[in-house]
C-alpha cells in the first residue's frame, strides 16, 4: 500500500519589507486515492463522515466524489502537456480533524501507469477568509546537479518547477510575483520549497520537512490526539502572524476581486521552465 502518514514540521521566512519567521509541527496523510476503500478497511479511527475524529471527505477539496475529485485534477494536470493513460493520484493534505478542516495547500502527485514514475503534481491553494479554492499545475523539471566530476547531472527524484502567482492568499504578499517550486519524489522523506521571487528577488520561502510514518489506527490516533484540530491550529496560526506582520508595517495589499483565467474547470500552466 503507498498510502501512508508524514510529520514534521513546516517553516515559513520572509526577508523583503520586513524580517519574519515561523515554524509548527505539521502531519498530513499521503493518500492514493485508488486504496480509499483499503485505506478505512485497515485504518478503523478514519472515516468519512463529516462530524468524525477523523475522516478524509472529497467536499473538503471542493468535489462531490472520489472519481469527480480525480477528474478534475486530471483535466487539470493534462493541462502541463499531452493527455496520457491515468495512473495513480496520491494526496497529501491534511485530514477533517473533529469535525474542523481547512488545508491552505494540498498537493496531488500524479503518477505514470506504472505506479512508480512521478509525472507532475496539481497543488490546490485555498485562502482564508474568502473561502476561495485555485488549481495550479506543476510540470516538473529533473533538478541539477553537479558531480564529483564537475560535470551536469539530473536528479530523477527532485524536481524544479515556476508559475505566476494568479491567486489571492497572503495581503502581505503582491500579485505579480513567481512562485518557484522544489519537491522531491515522496518517499521516506518529503520535502517542499515554494519560493516567492518579486522582480527576481526572493521575498518569501515557505519549507515544509516530513518523515514517513505507517499507516495505522494507532499512529493514526497518536497524532490526532496531540494535534486534534489540525485545520483550526493552521488558522489560528495564519491570522495570528498575520497580526504580528500587521503590526510590523508590513505593505498590505487587498484582495484584487479579480482572477486570472485559472480555474478548478479548466487550467493552463506557465510554459517556463526554471532557470539553471
């Protein structure tokens, strides 16, 4: 079974306008969304309902069904390139906690039909307290390496990608902006960067750092009761830095009321490829 818990930590550090830096504890479940049905046969502490200790429910991504769910991620993610075979669709996200659920960022890795190449992930952005749900699709890029030798290499399993910001999250944050992204290929560790760069500067660096765990009813149940209310601290977290940015002076800038024409219906990804 791939499907599978990580914890860790997620670390934020702003340099531009103003100095900030933040760090929390964070788990999330690593979900293939074929195993559902194996995933709440083993797993007897998760649910589906919406009131349950914990429960993994499509509606919190905006989707009435796993299968709705999976189309649109996939009509989202063949908008990097050429429509190919579906294979696996592997989730990270937080889950609905004691009947709390809020996820600033899920990432849908997409793999090829063999189950074991990483094609390219769909990260869902959501803000607070719009409410609002923004689909971006990531094409990988192989990252770059140097060897021994000095010569250029690529790394199979860590991968680059970039796009234009087109959705209102942060007030402390503009909208003509890039993001640039570094992640690995999930396996005993997962790793994501997300760097925002204004005018090739970077202002921002969000890190999120996890260790693998199985997937159980006892590990399941260790985390929900040291964090029991995983969406409800994440918000607290957001507003009460927002506070601390505010009264820093950081440069505030509101919600634009527009949108770049990038939906949960139909996506087209930046064609940019990171530069060396």
């Amino acid at each position: 079974m791939h499907s599978c818990l990580y914890q860790g930590y997620v670390e934020h550090y702003r340099r531009r306008d103003v100095v900030h830096a933040l760090r929390r504890p964070q788990w999330l479940i690593y979900l293939d969304l074929d195993e559902l049905p194996e995933v709440l046969e083993r797993c007897r502490v998760l649910g589906t309902g919406r009131y349950s200790w914990a429960s993994f429910r499509p509606a919190d991504h905006g989707s009435p069904s796993v299968a709705d769910l999976r189309r649109v991620v996939d009509q989202c993610g063949d908008a990097c390139g050429e429509t190919r075979q579906p294979g696996p669709i592997r989730l990270l996200t937080p889950l609905r906690t004691c009947g709390s659920f809020f996820s600033p960022l899920s990432l849908y890795y997409r793999y090829a039909h063999d189950g074991e190449t990483l094609r390219d992930v769909v990260a869902e952005v959501c803000n607070t307290p719009w409410g609002e749900r923004h689909w971006y699709p990531l094409e990988l890029q192989p990252e770059k390496r140097r060897t021994e030798s000095d010569e250029t290499s690529f790394d199979c399993e860590r991968f680059q990608s970039r796009n234009s910001k087109q959705f209102h999250v942060s007030p402390f944050l503009p909208m003509d902006v890039e993001y640039w992204w570094r992640l690995n290929q999930p396996g005993s560790q997962l790793e994501v960067e997300i760097g925002v760069r204004e005018r090739g500067e970077e202002a921002f660096r969000a890190v999120l750092r996890l260790e693998r765990l199985a997937l159980s009813s006892a590990a399941l149940t260790r985390l929900t009761v040291r964090h029991p209310l995983v969406g409800l601290q994440s918000l607290t977290a957001i507003y009460w830095n927002a506070l601390r940015m505010w009264m820093k002076r950081c440069p505030f800038y509101p919600h634009p009321r527009t949108r770049l024409p990038l939906t949960s219906e139909a996506a087209k990804p930046s064609r940019t490829r990171p530069r060396d």
